[in-house]
C-alpha cells in the first residue's frame, strides 16, 4: 500500500459496541493518559466495548495500573512473559498473588508459557516459572493467557501434565495451521486471532480459521504489534481488530457483525466480563 492509498477509518465499517479486544499492551514504551484516552476512545467509536491489557510483569503493572484503570471498560491481565524470566521471577510471585486477591480488574494470569524463539531465557528457566503461574491462577481461579512460540509441543506437554482446565486456556496469537488448531480445540482451549490472518502469504493460518467453530475464537490485536491490514506498517491500536473481524469473516463466509458480537460474547464469557449495559 502506498503512502497516499486512503485507508477506510476503522468506524467505516460500523460496527456495534460489542467488540472485546482481548490482549493490548496500551502500557508498552509509553504511558501518556493523553494518549491512551485517546486510544480507547478511537475503540469505543470503532465498537471496541471492552478492553484486556495484558501487564508484562510487576513493573508494568505498578506503573500503569492506575493510568489505564482510570477508564471504564479496561481489565488487566498479569503474568511474568518468558522472555522476562530472571532468577528472581520466582520471588515475584508472592506479590503477584498480593495483586491478584485485591484487584477485581486483573482477570487472568499472562501472558505466560514458553518461548523457544528468541534466545532470551533457557527452557531451563521458562519451564519451573510456567508451572508455577499456572499454580497461581488455580489458586485464584483464574484463567490463563498462553504465549508459545515455536515451543507448541512443550507447551502442551507442560499444560497436560498440569492438569489446567482446557476451557480455562486461551492461546495467544494463534498462528498455525489446521493441525495445531485441532489439537489445542481437542483439550478446549480457546483461540485468539491476531491482524496477521490478514496478511496475504497467511493462507495455513486463514485455512485453520475457517475450521474452527466460531464459538472457540476471539480477536486480539496485540497492540502495538501484528497491525492488520489495511494499516499494516503503522503501530496497532485495539480499533483495527474490525478488520480482523472482517477477515475472519471473509472467511467464514459470515456477516462481519455475526463474527464481531460472537467473538465478543466468547470473550466476556472467558475473562468474567461484566455484562453490557
């Protein structure tokens, strides 16, 4: 897309306010109220109701807590990411645990789970952290957001052997193809799809999409990351998940409002999300 291509504006495609952008990180390099008011506000036109900030570890949560909770319609998750893991991560947790029976807005621990990608952290490291935050969301009855990158089959291995309730999981920017769709819907997880199943060389990913029943997907835009087309270049922001939406129902064959207010119910249903008023 050129530099003077007009871009349709994320209200164009009119959506109703029932739309849950289930993972932003609204807090990522910045924590301008200004801005992210701004941001929010651009999703609540665009029909965004409800927004889930994913917090990379406690410092991200003290900093930005108060800034984001002070508007209506964002919950948070926490979790220790594991390209984050250090050798204190493990102290971490008891104040995390602090967090979590205090905050009615932390809705789930993440994103946690393995990272075999970037050479960050040893699986040595990630593993011990990854169980240990599934304990604590057992222990405060909360569901998990799972991040896996080129680590499925570790990933899985460690999500079995602990036993977590497979309706309990959401699998962060699901990218794969049908096989590893059919294995993670096998043990009831939920799938979050990000902007990419926009991109035009994703057929794999678009082709795992049209598998699965609408009720185990919901839409994430992973902000400021992964932006979807037609703004595919430009920071993301939660407003573009419409046309994520839009794609999923392309290829669905599905009107796109049917794909936005299922997607939004799934994801309420999942968080504990208040209901609309």
């Amino acid at each position: 897309m050129s530099a003077h291509t007009q871009r349709p504006d994320p209200q164009s495609l009119g959506l109703p306010a029932v739309g849950v952008e289930t993972h932003a990180h609204l807090d990522y390099n910045w924590l301008d109220p200004g801005k992210i008011a701004q941001t929010v506000h651009r999703a609540k036109l665009a029909g965004v109701d409800r927004i889930v900030n994913v917090f990379l570890g406690l410092e991200a949560y003290r900093a930005g807590a108060s800034v984001l909770g002070a508007h209506a319609g964002v919950d948070f998750t926490l979790g220790i990411h594991p390209n984050d893991v250090k050798a204190d991560s493990m102290d971490q947790l008891a104040e995390m645990a602090q967090f979590f029976a205090k905050d009615q807005r932390l809705k789930a621990v993440g994103e946690i789970g393995l990272d075999f990608y970037r050479d960050h952290t040893s699986p040595e490291v990630q593993l011990p952290l990854f169980r240990e935050q599934l304990e604590l969301a057992r222990q405060f009855d909360k569901p998990v957001v799972i991040h896996s990158r080129q680590a499925t089959a570790e990933s899985l291995r460690v999500l079995d052997d602990s036993k977590f309730p497979g309706e309990r999981v959401l699998w962060h920017c699901f990218g794969e193809g049908p096989d590893v769709a059919r294995e993670l819907l096998a043990r009831g997880y939920t799938l979050s799809v990000p902007g990419p199943v926009t991109y035009p060389k994703n057929e794999d990913l678009r082709r795992a999409v049209a598998e699965i029943d609408l009720g185990r997907l919901v839409l994430e835009s992973d902000s400021p990351f992964l932006t979807p087309e037609p703004y595919r270049g430009k920071p993301n922001e939660p407003a573009f998940n419409v046309f994520t939406a839009a794609c999923v129902a392309k290829v669905k064959n599905l009107p796109v409002e049917d794909v936005w207010r299922v997607t939004g119910d799934n994801a309420r249903s999942f968080f504990g999300l208040a209901p609309l008023e």
